[in-house]
C-alpha cells in the first residue's frame, strides 16, 4: 500500500470475520477488495464466508489462492458466489453456480466455466513463457520420495486399527470418527492417546444430549473437537453429528469398552518407535534445513521431545517453542530461516536445523532457507500437501535443488484407513478444478493476441492444415463467448482443447475456407447453442430450483405491483418492476444473505422494506439476460491430407 501510495484501507483479518459476521454500519462499500488465502472461504455454512459475503456486496473483487480446491469442484464454485450472480455462467452451461456446488454437476461443464474468470498459471508456463520480464523466474529443482513407517510395530499398529474399526457411535458420522482416530493412529501414539481422549469425551455428551432428547450444542461440539486440528473433517462431522444425535440413541457402553481395550494395548507399547527411527535416520544421512510437518499438535511436541539433541524448534500456531522454552512464532521463524523473513543471522544458542510445524503455518510464509519439507503425517486434504511444500518451494531460493519427503501409513494402517486413495480421489478433483495447472488456457491464447496484430476486427474465418479434420467457433452467447470444438457430427464445449489448437494456427499451413465444411459445422454446433440460449430464458425464473428466497418473493412482488396498478401509482410501479427483474434475475451470495437478515427480522415485512433492500445494492444488470447469439470467429483444421 505505501509503494503505490494507497492511503487508506482497511486490513480485515479472517479471523475476525469468524467473530462479527454482520457488516458495519458505518463501514462504506469498498471499491475494490483483495482476499489473500482465500480458499478459507470455500464453506459457505462457516461464519467467516457469511461475514465476507456480506462484506464485499457492491465491490470489485480479486481472490488470491495457490489451492483454489481442497475437496471438490463446489470449493470453488462458492468462492465465485461472493461475487458473481447466481446464474452468471448461465450461457456457458452452469445455470445455478449454487445449484452446480450443491449438486457437482458435470466437472468438464464448471471447469470449462469458472476458466473466464480464473488466471491460473502453472510453473512451466511461468519459467517457459516470462523468461526475460523484469523478474528472473527461477525456481528450485524438486525431487519426491516416500518413506512407510507406522508409530509402533505392524501387529499392534494392526490390532489398533481393527480397535477402531469397531466403533459404531455417531450414527452416519461413525466414518468420521473413526478415520480422525486412525488418522491420528497413523501420526504417532500421543496424538492417537489424544484422540481416545476426545472421543471419550464426545461419547459423555452424546449421553447427556440423548438423555435429554436434544442435539449437540456447539459449544460442546468444539469442547470434543477444537477447531485448529482436522478443520476440514469438522465441516462434515458437525451436521452428521447433530442429525443423528436428533433421530436416534449412540451405542456407547459397546464403545467405552472398545476404548478401554484400546489403552491397554496402548499401554503396552514398546518405548521404541519406528518412525521416528525413520526421521532420524533421515536428518542424520543427509544434512539440509527441514521443516517437518505434522497433523497433530501432540505429535509436534512429541517430537520436539524426541529431537532435543538436535537444533530443532517448533511452532504451535502463534506459538513457538526452542528447547529452552516457549517464544513467539516470529522468534522462531527468524532463527530457522533469518534471510527469507529478513532478519540477522541468530547467534549460535537459537541457530535451527529442524523446525517441526502443524499446518497452521503451511500458508503464506517465506521459508526458503529450508531445502527440504517432510510429510511427517498426510493431512485430510492434498491441497496442504501442495501449502506445505510452497513454504520452501518458492522464488528466491537460493538453493538448486529441494526435496520432499513424505511419510506413509504402514500396510496394516493403510488397509484399514485407505486414505492414499482418499487423497487420490481428491487430487484428481483438483486437477479438474485447475490447481494442477490446467486452468491456464486464456493465458495461452495471449501469444495468438500478440501474433494478429493486423487482423481484421470483424468477424473472420480461416483454415489450416491440421492433425485432424475439426472446426472451433467462437461464439457469443448472451454476452459470454463460449468456444465450441466440432469433430464429424459431434460438437462439445472445449475452451483448452480450442486454445491448443488456436495457438498452432500461428505457425500452421494455411489452407482455403471450405463454406460447406463451415456450414456442417454450425448445424453440428445449433442444438448445443440453442440449449445454452433456453438456459438463459429459463434462469430468469428458476423453475428447477423451488426454494430460492427470490423465487418465493416473485409472487408477492407482483401482487405488490397489481395494487399500485390500479392505483395509478406509476413510480411505484417502475420500481417494483425493477426489484422482480432482480430478484429474478439471480444473486450473489452475499445478496442472498442481506435478504435473508430482511426476512429474519420479527416484524412483519413489507414492501418498503423490500424496496429499501433493492436500492441499497448495486444496479442489477439488465443486459445478463441478452438473448443474442454471434459468431465471432471459426477456423478450421481440414487435416494434412485434405485438399481443397
């Protein structure tokens, strides 16, 4: 702000957003706001995405993420909501962008859908495409390797699992549970100890609740399962837990001794552990400052403890600790990585090898001095693999090569938690959603712009000698342009599968423009664009989607205005005429919710009240709703052998 002279504007914290959820009063609408880590804000059910929602209503707005994606496709879609309207992507096949997360509807459909409003640039497109701009894009070469190692031997880290296999209680948030135990299983004994403990205390207040016939508070919810730890299974954990603590009893006098089984096996544990033997065998064989990464706060104190022979420190979210004792998260990050946080070099007593960390510290910082991240536990989500590694992975490195290293469930715990499958699955979503690089197609075609220079401006066509017989028309489609691929008597929406082929189009062999293959082609492509054209029509009233609050208001609306018909009241009309347009024409998410705090209210409502809402948002856009189709361009690839 100070290098570009920006007075005044206001800093808002994430976590303050999660307290005060309302927007103030005297807070005016700001004209631009960026959102740094914003993939915080992907559930739409949390405080902190219902405060900013409401926030950034009227406003321009960027969103700053490396992991767009945690989960799913509908992670992303929400993060568009807080600033498109519902139905913005109507033209290019997602009708309902809440309808689309709620639903994931069809990946290939979405992907192709959010591209116009991503910038994703992967790695290689930065080194190969920016090489010579004002910043030298150098970044370290990065190896993988993984180590399988369990907290214990194979036959008790085996009867553990099976222990925790047999737990039933939670009704259908049983597999939940079950998997933070095994997960913590997998991390070390103390952090599985901890979680016994928890789910000790969870099965006490399901007993009280039941007793009572009532749910879990949420208060008593965060007093089982505090929010730093597994924040991604706590979204889904907490409604399962609520319903089923609503419609049935918890078996828990089955599972109190399932527990009981559990720590006398634990008990029995040998002093050894393997794991640990595996990281210290690491750390010794190969020299490098490393940041070991953890799920569990209990495991990072336990290996500050198993560490202490080495110049290791840890950092427990805002805290942080040497041997010698507890210091601020700052004071250790200065010691571990002084030239990437930009401070002195410490003197010798605080000088650190290892840092251990928890994932609270997986974002945004600059970590370089460190060549090497291990995995020491997989986290619920891939997207923190990927935070994880960027702490080190980053420009300004000074090193030519870093490593990453990550440690694996042993066979038993594996069988039993499959969760290199769960995180497979969940990677392929990401690759979908762009985080593996594949949302960079616009970027590509920014070497065709600067190629036609001298084109006309109009529409235009052209043909070229290509692989294979195919034609691409771009075409605009309300006020969207969408690109269409067309291959025989098949037409399909590819914006990257265009791109490639538009960006060869430079270099290609030119060839004549066969109007009959061109006509074919927009025959081929009219069922398509006449399906995208009724999708708008119909996104106007949403008949699919019966429990928008708009949807409900419509008809209010418009008895409303009958009344001031014959009244002859002309002005009201006009502006009651404009809020069915809105209400019909869809909304944003923080819309949505300023609507909802109008109908919350006690008091009965009224029309006023609904104008009075109306006006205080920004104009709708009536031009959403254009039903117009254009050609704006085709080119087509008549294959190397056609001649014309």
């Amino acid at each position: 702000m100070d290098r570009f002279g920006v007075q005044e504007a206001p800093i808002i914290t994430h976590e303050s957003l999660s307290v005060v959820t309302a927007r103030p009063p005297d807070r005016p609408t700001a004209a631009f706001v960026v959102v740094d880590e914003a993939h915080r804000f992907r559930n739409p059910d949390t405080n902190r995405y219902r405060a900013l929602a409401r926030h950034v209503v009227g406003s321009q707005v960027l969103l700053v993420t490396a992991t767009p994606i945690h989960n799913c496709v509908a992670d992303l879609l929400h993060l568009l909501r807080l600033f498109l309207r519902d139905h913005a992507l109507t033209a290019l096949g997602v009708p309902s962008l809440r309808n689309a997360a709620r639903r994931e509807a069809d990946r290939s459909l979405a992907h192709a859908a959010v591209a116009r409003v991503v910038v994703a640039r992967s790695r290689e497109r930065v080194q190969t495409a920016y090489d010579g701009g004002p910043v030298r894009m150098v970044f370290p070469r990065s190896t993988t390797e993984a180590l399988r190692a369990g907290p214990a031997p194979d036959e008790l880290i085996s009867d553990l699992a099976s222990g925790v296999a047999a737990l039933r209680a939670g009704g259908g948030a049983a597999p939940l549970l079950r998997l933070m135990l095994l997960r913590r299983l997998g991390s070390s004994l103390p952090a599985f100890h901890a979680a016994l403990a928890r789910h000790d205390a969870y099965l006490d207040l399901a007993v009280r609740a039941a007793a009572e016939g009532r749910a879990l508070t949420p208060r008593e919810f965060q007093r089982c399962f505090p929010r730093a730890p597994e924040s991604d299974i706590q979204l889904v954990l907490f409604p399962l837990l609520l319903e089923h603590a609503a419609n049935g009893s918890t078996p828990c006098a089955d599972d109190r001794k399932i527990l009981a089984r559990l720590r006398q096996l634990l008990a029995r544990a040998p002093a050894r552990d393997p794991k640990v033997a595996a990281l210290e065998r690491l750390l010794s064989e190969r020299s490098g400052k490393t940041i070991v990464f953890t799920d569990a706060q209990p495991t990072a104190r336990y290996l500050l403890r198993c560490l202490h022979h080495r110049r290791v420190a840890a950092v427990f979210g805002h805290a942080g600790r040497f041997a010698s004792g507890d210091v601020s998260r700052h004071e250790v990050l200065r010691a571990f990585a002084p030239r990437a946080q930009g401070g002195p070099q410490p003197v010798a007593a605080l000088q650190t090898d290892v840092l251990v960390a928890t994932d609270l510290l997986s974002e945004g910082l600059n970590l370089q001095d460190a060549e090497r991240v291990v995995h020491y536990d997989l986290p619920w989500s891939p997207a923190r693999l990927a935070q994880r590694v960027g702490r080190i992975d980053r420009l300004g490195s000074s090193h030519a090569a870093i490593a990453t290293v990550t440690f694996l469930p042993p066979p038993a715990l594996a069988r039993a938690l499959a969760i290199e499958e769960r995180l497979a699955n969940k990677v392929s979503a990401q690759q979908v959603a762009g985080t593996g690089g594949r949302l960079d197609w616009c970027d590509q075609l920014a070497t065709l712009v600067s190629s036609s220079a001298g084109a006309p401006a109009g529409p235009c066509a052209a043909a070229i000698a290509g692989d294979q017989p195919c034609t691409i028309l771009i075409v605009r489609i309300a006020k969207l342009v969408e690109a269409i691929v067309v291959e025989g008597e098949t037409a399909r929406t590819s914006p990257a599968a265009a791109s490639r082929i538009l960006a060869t189009a430079v270099t290609a062999e030119p060839r004549a423009v066969d109007r009959s293959f061109l006509r074919h082609a927009i025959a081929a492509a009219a069922p398509l664009i006449r399906s995208r054209l009724a999708a708008v029509q119909d996104a106007r009233w949403r008949a699919s989607d019966r429990d928008r609050l708009a949807r409900r208001l419509i008809p209010w609306v418009l008895s409303a205005a009958r009344r001031a018909a014959r009244r002859g009241n002309g002005e009201q009309l006009t502006a009651l005429d404009r809020l069915v347009s809105r209400l019909a024409s869809g909304m944003t998410a923080g819309e949505e919710l300023l609507l909802e705090d109008l109908l919350s209210r006690p008091q009965a409502l009224v029309v006023p009240d609904l104008l009075a809402w109306h006006h205080a948002l920004p104009p709708a856009d009536a031009a959403d709703v254009t039903l117009s189709v254009e050609l704006v361009a085709c080119l087509q690839s008549n294959g190397p052998s056609t001649s014309l």
